[in-house]
C-alpha cells in the first residue's frame, strides 16, 4: 500500500480531470493460464479465446489467450484496497 490512511474513491467529476495521471500504485499481480482456467471454471465461460492456448495460438490475432473482462474488472477492488482507495463510511 502506498499510503497508511484509507482514501476515499474520486467522484465521476474528479475523475474526468485527472485523465492521464497516476492515481496509485499497486504490486503487480499475475494472471496466468491457471488463473484464468480457474475463473472460467468458476463462471462457466470456456470460451476458447480464454481457455485454448492451441486453438489460440492459430486462430487469435494476439496469438494467446486472453483474459475474461469479468475477471480483469474483479481484480480492480483488491488493487484499489491495496491503494488504501476504499467507499466512504467503509473500513478496509
């Protein structure tokens, strides 16, 4: 965390102003294949661009798979409590 204090989250106004700035810094966190498949299996999407390295790998114009959107937006609250960015009237 790069602060002790929690904050509290930018309204929508605030946020339109700060376009382009660094609002904080977490550690980095890892999304492998086996985070993936696990997502997919927790959610039932086994869509082939997220769970097919092989299929991928021909057929995808990234050439690899992909995360879920679902998954990479759950990942978001747990940076942003590492942040110390929690609701107001919450404890983190």
């Amino acid at each position: 965390m790069t602060e002790n204090r929690p904050r509290t989250p930018p309204t929508f106004e605030q946020l339109r102003t700060m376009a382009g700035q660094e609002i904080g810094v977490s550690d980095w966190t890892t999304v492998d294949q086996q985070r993936i498949d696990q997502f997919a299996q927790c959610t039932g999407d086994h869509q082939w661009i997220h769970v097919d390295p092989e299929r991928a790998k021909r057929q995808s114009p990234f050439r690899t798979t992909i995360a879920h959107g679902y998954l990479t937006l759950s990942i978001i609250g747990a940076l942003a409590l590492e942040m110390g960015i929690v609701p107001e009237n919450t404890q983190a």
